[in-house]
C-alpha cells in the first residue's frame, strides 16, 4: 500500500480507571484513516491496561463525529476499515461509553451505536443522513438502529435523513442519557456504576422490537409509500428498506450485516452516489467567493429590515426571525401591513398544527418579528432587504429613501429577480453596500438563494450576506450583475424548447411526463398552469406588445379564460379543489391551428428528444453563463437548479449531468438538433472548446481567458 500519511487523529489520556478516547480531526471529526487507526489502537491499549476498568469516547470541538471522510468514497481508502474498528470497540471487554459531545451523524452515530451506552449533551444532536449522498449507514446502522428504536422509527429516521435533538433521541431511546453539566463528569459517573456489572449491553443483542415485527408488513410498505413520495427516484432508499427487511427477517446479526454491506457497496457503485456527493461538496463550495479572502471580516448582524409585506417580504421576514434575527416589516399601506402579519402568523400556525414546530417556538419567532410604517425606525437596523415588486423606479426611490433613513454602515439589499442592482445601487452614497438577494417563492421554504454582486459590491458586504444565507440555511450562490442571473436566465431556453416541443407535436401531458420521468419535480407546463398563463397575456396586451411565437397557444389559451389552475382550467383542466392535473383534449385544436399558422409541421416527437431538448438547453446556456463568469463554477449552477427549479438531485444537476454524459455526446446532439433551429443550438464557445479537449465544466475561466466580456446591457436572454 501507498505510505500516505494517515488524516485525523484520536487522543488518548486516562482520569483515575477510566480512558477517555477524544476523535480529533478539525472542523467536525469525520471518520478518516487517521481516526480508523486510532480507536483501534487505543481501544487495545485501554483493554490491556489493568488500571482501566472503563472507556469512554468523544469528540473534540463541536462535533462527535460526522459521519465516514466523505472525500474518501471512490477513493482506495488508507487504514484500516471502520468495520474492523467497531468490531473492536463493541468487543471490548470493558464497558465503552459514548459521549455525544456534538452531532453524532451517519459512521459517527453507528460508532455511537457499537457503544455499551450512549449519553448525549443537551445539544446533541443524532442522525443517519446517508440517503442525502445517495447511501446507506454501512456501518451497521441498519441493523442496530432498528434494534434500539423498532424499525418504523428507525426506517424514518433513514429515509428522511433528518436528525433529531437530544431530547428526542432520549425519548425514543437512542441516548441513555443527558447530562446537564459537565459531560465527561457525568460520563465518567455514570460508567463507573456501571463497571462492577458483569455484563453490558450490545445493541446487536436486542431484538425483542424486531421479532415484534416480523410478519406485520405494515412497516416496510409504511417506508415504501414514504420513499416513493419524498424520494422519487432515488436508489439508496430502498436498498435501506431492504435492509431493514433483513434485520427483521434474519435471526443471524451477523447475516443482516453481510446483507448491508452487499447492499452499501451498489450504493457507492451507483452512479447516483457521485451525484449526491457532487451536490454535499459542491454547495459547499458556491458559499466561498474565489477571490474573497476567508478572513473578510463580516458586517455584525444583529437587527433587519424587510421593506414591503408581500408574499416575498413576508417569506424573507420569517427566514430571519427563524434564524434569530430582529426584523421590521415596513410596509407604507397599513391594510397591507397587517395583512402581511397575519399570513405570516397564519404560515407559522400552519406549522404548529402539523407538528413543525411548537406553540413556544412560535411565540418566539413572532415576537422577533415587528411591523413598522415608518423609514424612521429602520435607523439602526444592520441589514434591510427590499421586496417590493419589480420596477426599477420604484426599487430606485426606495434605496434613496432606505440610504437616508439608515445607518451608513447598513447593507441594502434588493431581492429582484432580474433588475440591474448597479443601476438601484447607483441612487445610494453607499454602492459598496449595495447587494441583490433573489430569495424564490415560498422565500421561507424554498432553500435557493441567489446574491447578485453589483460592480461596486465589497468584500465585507458579499461575505456578510453569504454568512446570513448560512445561518438562514440556504444553498447560497453568487451571481454577477446580468440579466436573469443564474436560474432564470437558464429557464429561458429550457421553456422556450418546451414550447416549440408544443408547437411542433407534442402535447403538454407527454413533455411533462419526459421531464418528470428524467426527475424534474415538476413538468414545464405544470408548472405554467401553476404560475398562471394570464400574467404575460396581461402584460402584453397593456405594453402593446406583440407575441412571441413561443407564447402564442398560452395566450390563445387566455383569450378562451383558461388561465391555468387559478380558474380551474388552462394546458390542464383541473376538477374543483383539486390540483391534479387532468390533460385537456379540447386544447388540441388551438394546437394545431397555431402550428398551422406558423408553417409548423406537427410531428411525432419521442420522449427522448423532449428531455435532451429542454436539458441540453440548460446546458448550453449554463456554459455561456459560466463563460462570462457570471457565475464562479459549473457546480454553482447544479446547486441553483436543484434548489430552485426541481431538477433531480441524484442526477447531481444539469452540468454535471451534462459531464457525466461527455460534451462530445452533448455537442453530438445539439448539431443533430441544429437542422430545426440553427441558432439556437450553437454550442457556446466554452463548450466546444472543452469537448474538443475532452474536458468537463469546472470553474469559470479567468478574466484574460474570456471570449467574451460581461456587461449588463450586451447580454440579452429575450423575455425574462
Ligand atoms: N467527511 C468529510 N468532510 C466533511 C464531512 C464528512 N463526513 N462533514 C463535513 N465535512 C467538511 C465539509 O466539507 C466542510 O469542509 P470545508 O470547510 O472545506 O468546506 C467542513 O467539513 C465543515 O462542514 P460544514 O461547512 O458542513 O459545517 P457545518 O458546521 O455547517 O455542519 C455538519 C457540520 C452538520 C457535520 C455537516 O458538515 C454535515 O452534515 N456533514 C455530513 C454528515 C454526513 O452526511 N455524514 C454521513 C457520512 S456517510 C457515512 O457516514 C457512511 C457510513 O454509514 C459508512
């Protein structure tokens, strides 16, 4: 094997008959080979000790451990294996105590699971998020979690991903306990009442609560509707199921253990493993700015502003209340005002009711939240985002009234979809403070946020705001200063190919099933029915303006009143209080005849086509975008179409989709697709020039590499 040198460490120092074993591997003790080595070593060591009678295990810093070293998956690991490691430690002949310092996630909670006993901290917190990367827990976690908790709690558990607090995990039996104080001082009593008992509990040895549900089949089909809907796609949950299955079923431990590992090694084959872990890495990497240092001292946040009670206001209002920031919701109309303060009342009620969050919790976050009528009181807030509706003037008045009413050091954001911010930026003495946030509808629950950086943005504002989009947990990504940004700028293509799919053939039923069968979370025409026909239609007829041939059958659609699932009828026809989606063959004839009268031949189209149709467009536009460098990596635009437009997860997004299928084979398709629209389907420079080196999307190339320069104005996507 190569000598290479071994990651992390674990630290070894004893207090009286008891070793303390502490994981040491900065920032958050994944389970790396240096780690692996450790607790095999000291588990021996404290074993062949006699002054030891007791062992406990943690970890340094704030975590417990992590989870397995993530960057080691599809690499020859180092070390021994951590298979090995657990076999020791839930062999040991004195009693091993976990002492869950911090989160204890995936690996971190297995090693926690080999324990004799478990006692967490109050913040704590426990968890099995392999799903999330497209695997399962291979450390035993399927057969001991079950074992501990029933398989139902276990199976949701897995399947969600979600962890759960200590107090939760003491209540369903994870933890035995938590200590209050000081907890290695709890730990170390607590083990020491334990150490004259000549036995210790395995978890491996408790089945009363998986023979209890053998023959009840109730629990397995429970996970598989929950898979089928929360998971659609993906392989990794039911190969958890399938485990699970086994722990029931199987009467050797040792046998479901086999099955786990056989059923963990298609997990890391899968192709949907990379994906997911492409994703884990890669939003990680769009919240760092490339040429921002790590050491820009951030902009202290410890009040905000919303300026408008809208929908989007109302959603951003609550995004910082929930992360536990103060926030005045100004609005200039007192009926609005206190309409926006009751929806949001009415979204966190909502919560309470389905058990989201506690009447207590509610109390809180509404206590951080205050309506105000008056720029006056927004002085020494250190943030203000502004949602109103887009229009620059009115945006731009704002800002001149927001850059005199607050403080001077105050950042001022405008959350647009599509505005120039250096133009709204212009009106303010402070340009270096100014900054676009495009937060996406529900602003609350959608987990997308895009910040635009003006010309004049500074350091210290761009990694402020990065940090708030953090602590609110949003897939922050930094887009320059052009039309559309990111998301909306790439939507434009892929619509407009769904559109002239509609045109040339294909009806709105079979286009969103291609795209909902590739993952997309919802189909393009859905999605329009959903959003509502009516507003181009309006917009067009008021501005005079004439309509595109891509828009021509929603606006044909309108002018019979069907708006979409506002009236009850539009590419779909919807039955009352439902949003189902039932195609709408009388829409047929408006097809044809708008084919028709634009020369276009109807044709059978395949599925096929429809999805590299609309993906390849994301695509191409993604390497022109990336090109300028508007936005910093190819991985930047995965994270924004995962997180704000439903593009499938486990296809790790649309670039490296496009990577996994080799830019030749895309450049391949798109000159086949070049006979119906030579235009549109040139491939953008950067994409030729990485498919003729056989190249992937990565980083965005450096200024002097650039073909072409950004400005504002110069790129235009036609209708966004
Ligand atoms: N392996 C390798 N690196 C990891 C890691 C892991 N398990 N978990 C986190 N990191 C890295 C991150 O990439 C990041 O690196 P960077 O600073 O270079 O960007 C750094 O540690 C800090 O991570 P975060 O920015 O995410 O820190 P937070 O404080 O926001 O969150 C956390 C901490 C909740 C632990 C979060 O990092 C997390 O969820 N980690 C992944 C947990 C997980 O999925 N574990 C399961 C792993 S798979 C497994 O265990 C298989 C087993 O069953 C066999």
């Amino acid at each position: 094997a190569m000598t290479n040198e071994l990651k992390g460490k674990v630290n070894y120092t004893t207090k009286g008959n008891i070793a303390i074993l502490e994981v040491d591997n900065p920032p958050v003790n994944p389970l790396s080979s240096g780690v692996r080595a450790g607790l095999s070593e000291y588990i021996s060591k404290a074993n062949e000790d006699d002054s030891i009678e007791g062992i406990i295990l943690t970890g340094a810093g704030r975590s417990f451990i992590a989870g397995a070293d993530i960057s080691e998956f599809g690499q020859k690991p180092d070390g021994p294996d951590l298979h090995t490691a657990l076999r020791e430690i839930e062999f040991s002949k004195k009693p091993v105590l976990a002492a869950i310092n911090g989160t204890a996630l995936g690996g971190g909670l297995e090693t926690a699971l080999v324990c004799n006993y478990r006692m967490g901290t109050n913040k704590a917190i426990v968890g099995l998020p392999e799903v999330n990367l497209g695997l399962l827990p291979g450390a035993g976690g399927t057969q001991r979690l079950p074992r501990l908790i029933g398989p139902s709690q276990a199976l949701k558990m897995m399947l969600s991903g979600t962890p759960i607090s200590a107090k939760k995990a003491l209540q369903q039996g994870v933890i035995d306990a938590i200590s209050e104080n000081s907890l290695i001082d709890d730990a170390i009593m607590f083990l020491q009442e334990k150490i004259g008992q000549s036995e210790h509990p395995k978890v491996r040895d408790k089945n009363e609560k998986l023979i209890e549900a053998r023959g009840a089949d109730n629990v397995l089909a429970e996970a598989r509707a929950l898979a089928s809907k929360t998971r659609r796609g993906q392989f990794a949950p039911g190969q958890i199921i399938a485990c699970v299955e086994a722990a029931i079923n199987e009467d050797d431990f040792d046998v479901g253990m086999k099955k786990e590992s056989e059923y963990f090694l298609e997990c890391l084959i899968n192709p949907q493993r990379e994906a997911m872990i492409h994703i884990f890495f890669g939003e990680r990497a769009a919240s760092k700015i490339s040429d921002i240092p790590k050491e820009t001292p951030l902009h202290p946040i410890q009040k905000a502003g919303v300026v408008g009670s809208g929908t989007m206001g109302g959603g951003i209002a609550m995004n910082f209340a929930n992360s536990g920031i103060p926030v005045l919701v100004l609005d200039q109309d007192e009926k609005n005002l206190e309409r926006g303060m009751g929806v949001i009342d009415k979204n966190y009620q909502m919560m309470v009711e389905r058990g989201r969050m506690t009447q207590e919790q509610k109390d809180i976050v509404m206590g951080l939240i205050s309506p105000t009528l008056s720029y006056e009181d927004l002085a020494d807030v250190d943030i203000v985002v502004e949602a109103v509706y887009e229009n620059l003037e009115l945006k731009q008045e704002i800002f001149r009234s927001l850059d005199e009413a607050t403080n001077e050091n105050a950042i001022l954001a405008s959350n647009t979809s599509g505005l120039d911010i250096d133009a709204i930026a212009s009106v303010t003495n402070r340009p270096e403070k100014v900054v676009g946030t495009h937060f996406f509808s529900p602003a609350n629950i959608m987990r997308l946020l895009e910040v635009v950086r003006g010309q004049e943005s500074s350091d210290e504002t761009m990694a402020t705001v990065m940090s708030i989009g953090k602590r609110m947990k949003k897939a922050s990504v930094v887009s320059l200063n052009a039309p559309g940004f990111i998301g909306n700028r790439m939507l434009y293509g892929y619509t407009y190919q769904a559109n002239m799919l509609l045109l040339e053939g294909a009806l709105p039923n079979q286009i969103d099933n291609a795209l909902e069968s590739f993952g997309m979370s919802m189909g393009p025409f859905r999605m329009m029915d959903l959003v509502g026909l009516d507003l181009g239609w309006r917009a067009r007829k008021l501005g005079n303006i004439e309509t595109p041939l891509t828009n021509k059958i929603a606006d044909a659609l309108c002018e019979q009143d069907r708006f979409g699932q506002k009236n009850s009828k539009g590419f779909y026809n919807y039955s009352e209080g439902s949003r189902a989606p039932n195609p709408a063959p009388e829409n047929e004839d408006i097809y044809k005849e708008i084919s028709d009268n634009n020369n276009i031949a109807r044709r059978e189209i395949s599925d096929q086509e429809i999805i590299d149709r609309c993906i390849l467009a994301l695509v191409n536009e993604g390497a022109q975008i990336l090109e300028e460098g508007v936005a910093q990596r190819s991985g930047d635009m995965d994270i924004v179409y995962i997180n704000g437009y439903g593009f499938p997860i486990w296809r790790g997004g649309p670039m490296f989709y496009a990577n996994q299928q080799g830019l030749d084979k895309v450049i391949e398709k798109m000159n086949n697709f070049s006979k119906l629209d030579e235009e549109f389907w040139k491939p953008a420079p950067l994409l030729q020039k990485l498919a003729d080196e056989s190249s992937v999307f990565g980083e965005a190339p450096t200024q002097n590499e650039r073909a072409t320069k950004l400005s504002f104005k110069k790129t235009n996507i036609g209708g966004v």
